[in-house]
C-alpha cells in the first residue's frame, strides 16, 4: 500500500506549472457523474476554480495595460513601526 501511493505521487507532473485552465461546467458535470453526494466539497472547489479563473484574467487585464505598481519590500523600509 505504502510502495503504490509513493508510486502514484512519483508519476504525478510535478515539472508542468501550467496545465491550462480547467472549464467550470465540465469540471461540474464530471464532479456529478464521478462523486454522489459530496456537494459542500463540490461546490468549494467550483469556488476555487471559479475565483482562480476571475483572478487570471484580472491579472491578464492589469500586465496589458502596464498599471501594475510596484510595493516596497518591507526590508526596505526603514525607520519605526508604529
């Protein structure tokens, strides 16, 4: 049991940092063929999905129109904390 899980994380695409975003509605409908019942956790990772994405393109809008701001490193800042 213990060799299979090791296995399983080994075969796992660490390496890959973008596998593309993952369509809300089929994620959805495979969740409810796949998974009876569960419906909190389903609708948790729907959420997630769903802000992941809203924040994608928010990201996406803010780099094209270059009025990303750069905030100070707390290192940087010199002087007391009030």
């Amino acid at each position: 049991m213990v060799r299979t899980s090791f296995a399983w994380l080994a075969d796992l695409p660490w390496s890959d940092r973008h596998l593309g975003q993952p369509r809300i509605c089929t994620t959805q409908t495979r969740a409810d063929e796949d998974h009876f019942d569960l419906n909190r956790v389903k609708d948790r990772i729907l959420e997630y999905l769903a802000v992941m994405k809203l924040r994608t393109i928010a990201m996406h809008k803010l780099t094209r129109t270059r009025r990303i701001e750069r905030v100070p490193r707390a290192a940087s800042v010199r002087g007391p904390i009030l």
